[in-house]
C-alpha cells in the first residue's frame, strides 16, 4: 500500500484532481508508491547493481521526489488486476493539466509511472 500520509499538501491536492479526472476519463488507477524513507530508495537503487533484477531508478536515497513527499507511482487497474500496459499517454496528459510533472516525459530515465511537483 502507498504511503500517501506523507505527501506535502501541495502534491496531495494535485494527486485528488488526477484521480478525479481518471476517474471522469474512465481510466481506473492505482498509486503504487507515494512517500519513500531513504533505506526504502537505497533497496531500490541496488536493483539491478548489486541485486539481481531491472533497474527501476537513478536515485539514491535522499536524491528523489519520492524522499521528501513530492512524488507518486501509478499503475493500471484492468480487470481486477495490476498493469503497467495501460494508455500511458493519455494518464500523462490528465497529470500535466494537474499542474504535475510526468516522468513519462524525460529523456534520460523515462519513468512512465511516475508523477511529481518541483
């Protein structure tokens, strides 16, 4: 379960309008990760350095969104079940026009699931 409690107001009040205009555009989410403690992002970037599997960030602990609240993960949910094939594109537009940043959107690490405030 995402840990939302401790997302700053800002990114909250943004996170409830991108829900709402999922919901509207009958795109069913779910917020997969929200606030991360440093140990947590450290587990994360040693994926695929010095743990087995895929890396899934360039940040280490105190050096991402997630770290201080101002970050959130998506996934799909289609028939009952968590996706990551889903119409990207069209989850990044609704983020955007809530005033976030879509990760989906750089070029040196595209990160499609993820959503942030500066």
């Amino acid at each position: 379960m995402a840990d939302l409690k401790n997302l700053v107001p800002g990114l909250s009040k943004k996170l409830a309008m991108f829900q709402r205009d999922c919901t509207a555009a009958k795109i069913d989410v779910i917020i997969t990760q929200g606030f991360r403690s440093f140990a947590e992002q450290n587990v994360l970037y040693a994926r695929g350095r010095t743990v087995k599997g895929t890396i899934v960030t360039n940040a280490k602990g105190g050096q991402s969104s997630h770290n201080f609240g101002k970050a959130f993960d998506i996934c799909f949910l289609i028939n009952k079940k968590a996706s990551y094939v889903g119409p990207w594109e069209k989850v990044g537009a609704i983020g955007e026009k809530c005033g976030l940043i879509w990760g989906g959107r750089w070029t040196r690490f595209v990160d499609k699931p993820h959503f942030e405030i500066k």
